[in-house]
C-alpha cells in the first residue's frame, strides 16, 4: 500500500499537493497546460534577476544603519552602497522637508517607490476563500514580477510527509521540487531551524520576516494569492527561478526561500508571481492552481 502510494505522489502532475486534486473535475475551465520540458517561462530569467536586484538594493539601502556589520566586513560594496544612498538623497531633496536626514520607508512604500506599485494580504473578495493578495497602491504593467512564494525547499527525495499534512501551502515545481508556503506549525520551525543553520555570522541566507506580519520583503506573499474562479480570470502566473551563484550575499537576507538539506550544492528555487495583464490599484490578485504538465 505504501508502494502504492509513493507511486502516486512520484507521478502527481498538479501544482499543488495533494488536497487541490479534489477540486480539478469540477474546474476543469480553469486549467492551464504547460508542455513537457517547458519552462514555463512569460518573462526572461534576466528581467526576473533585474528586478529582484533593483528591489532588494533598495530595501537594503533604505535599511542602511541596519546593516553596518555587513559593510565592515565587505568594504568593497560599501562604497556602492554609499554613492546610491548619495544619489538617493539628492532626488529626494527636492520633496524633503529636512534634506540633511535620510527617511525611513516602510518596505511597501520602498517597493512602490521602487516598481510604482505596491501589494498587501487582505481579507480576498471570493466568499469563504479567507486571505487573499490585493495591489493596493499604484498600477502593475503586464509582465511584472509582482509577488515571490515564500518557504522551506525541498528536493523529490527529501522528507516532507508530515509537513504535508493538511497543508494547503505546498507547491509543486516542474521538475518536481516542492516548497512549502506555510507559516505555521511544523513548516514555520523547519524554516527558522534551516535559516538558523545556514547564517554565516552577519549574513542572512533567507528572510525569516515573512513568518511573522511584519514584512521585510514586501512581495513575499505569494501562497497567500488565491486560485481563479469563472468570475475571476487569472491575472498573474507561477514562474520558477533559479537563484544565480553570482547573486549578491549581502542581499540573500531578502530571498524568501530557503534549502531544506544543506549539502545540497544547486541553485536556489525560487518561485515569482509575472502578471498576465496590466492590473490597477484595488485588484485582487489570482493565480491558477491547477497547472498541468503534460
């Protein structure tokens, strides 16, 4: 039976383990197919990369004092940092009241500062489909990076048996990685314990904030974006990246994503959120659970 079983789980083709199953014969219109060996790609890795990277450097330069044993320690980026940071203050003399101190933005407000939007969990408008993710500020061109899936990484033979248990957070990558989204219980201590393990004395491997309500990366809340409906199209989509070894360490502690096994020597999964259409203030966002790969 438990052959059985595993069999089943090896060859399960859904985004989402394993509770959506039930739903599919019922929503069958709301199916989106990805060919074998597709990348299922809507934007380049590169545009994904760049985005990533404009976002993270300026929640890492609005958070600057924050981050002084970082610079000690690598005074090559220093001043890079420092000469943004100059060249921030300048453009932002003009709208400030006292130009000789730097202001403090909440995250959501670097990230509308930063990509003309900004995002927000909030009760969903679906009936009895709890939170959902709404653009709250701004508008989001189509083709956008507009969220990130958080969560714990694991790899086809790793354990996730118990973490899986009525767990509606855990997503299904094409070549069979899962992450799981959740943040609570079993899966939240498995995050912390494996962020815990890889910090190298200032370095931060990962973001623990998107456990808690407090964000420190604003587009980590990507499990919280709710499935389309026949009323509701899908307006954004699931695409998978892969971390490059090139990316920057100083802003890995923004990377909502982190490895379940530590010896594992591959690139970071990461899961984006790319709209399929331009969305306005006000929009909730909705993705498409059930995605096939033929």
């Amino acid at each position: 039976m438990l052959r059985a079983l595993r069999r089943r789980w090896d060859s399960y083709k859904y985004r989402f383990v394993p509770w959506v199953a039930l739903n599919l014969r019922r929503k069958r219109r709301t199916l989106r197919y990805v060919p074998e060996n597709s990348q299922d790609k809507i934007i380049t890795d590169e545009d994904v990369f760049a985005t990533l990277l404009k976002v993270f450097k300026a929640l890492f330069i609005n958070d600057l004092s924050r981050q002084t044993r970082i610079l000690a320690l690598l005074p090559e980026i220093k001043c890079k940092y420092l000469e943004l940071l100059t060249v921030e203050l300048e453009r932002s003399k003009v709208n400030s009241c006292n130009p000789q101190s730097q202001r403090v933005f909440s995250p959501e407000e670097v990230l509308f500062n930063t990509l003309g939007f900004s995002i927000t969990r909030d009760q969903s408008s679906l009936v009895s489909a709890g939170t959902g993710v709404f653009v709250t500020k701004g508008f989001v061109p189509k083709g956008t990076v507009v969220s990130m899936y958080p969560g714990t990484v694991y790899r086809k033979y790793e354990p996730i048996f118990f973490q899986s248990l009525g767990n509606p957070f855990i997503f299904r990558c094409i070549d069979g990685v899962l992450i799981d989204g959740n943040d609570k219980g079993l899966s939240r201590a498995v995050y912390r314990s494996c962020s815990r393990r890889d910090q190298l004395g200032p370095f931060q491997m990962s973001d623990v904030s998107w456990l808690t309500a407090t964000l420190q990366n604003p587009l980590a809340v990507g499990q919280y974006i709710n499935n389309c409906s026949h009323g509701k199209a899908a307006n954004v989509c699931y695409q998978e990246f892969d971390v490059p070894g090139s990316f920057p360490v100083e802003l890995k502690q923004y990377l909502p994503n982190i490895v379940y096994s530590h010896d594992i020597q591959s690139q970071l999964r990461c899961v984006v959120l790319v709209t399929l259409r331009d969305i306005k203030q006000g929009e909730e966002l909705f993705s498409n659970y059930f995605t096939v790969i033929n």
